[in-house]
C-alpha cells in the first residue's frame, strides 16, 4: 500500500510539474486540449480556501478528487455564481462538466 501512495505522489508530482513550464507552451497545451481562456481563471487557491467561479453561460458541475481518486466534493453551480470553500493541504484535480480539469494543491 505505501508503494501504491509512494508511485501516487511522484506520477501526480511529474504531472504537476508541466505547470512550471513556459506561460506559450502552456498555452499551447490548453489550445490542444480544448480549453477556453475563460476557464482558466476560473479556480483561485488562497492557504487552504478554494474558490470556483462558473465563467460559462450554462450550470456547470464542478467534482473534486484527490490524488487517490477518491471524490472529495462535488459543486453545482449556475452561470456566473462562485463558491468558496476549504480543503485540507494537499494535491486536487478540479473537473468541469468531464470538460476540462485543473490540478491545484492546496497548502
């Protein structure tokens, strides 16, 4: 079990890692994965809170995982609403609708 955990944390570290690169290759990447601009902005990370504002024009379901992929929250919000929220110190993917997903860790 602590090799599982141990494999979890580096995969998810290497993954994390691409957010460190360059602001044009980054873009290029959300270009190739579909992502709108207006997305991007959307989750902000201040200490342990969480905010998430929908920038679409349509209700959107917001689902938080960990790093084991266990579901940890999930949010539905209508367009232009935002919730606010806090999680314990850690390593979270955000997924939008199966649209689109952040990676964002918590300290």
């Amino acid at each position: 079990m602590r090799r599982i955990f141990t494999l979890a944390i580096i995969t998810l570290h290497f993954a994390l890692a691409s957010l460190a690169m360059e602001p044009e290759v980054r873009m290029i990447q959300q270009q190739h994965q579909a992502i709108e601009a207006n997305d991007a902005d959307c989750i902000t990370v201040s200490n342990q809170t969480v905010t998430i504002t929908n920038n679409t024009s349509d209700t959107c379901t917001f689902s938080i995982y960990c790093v084991t992929g266990q579901a940890v929250k999930t949010i539905r919000l209508g367009a232009g609403n935002h919730a606010s929220f806090e999680l314990p110190k850690g390593f979270y993917v955000i997924k939008c609708n199966n649209d689109w997903s952040r990676k964002i860790i918590v300290r």
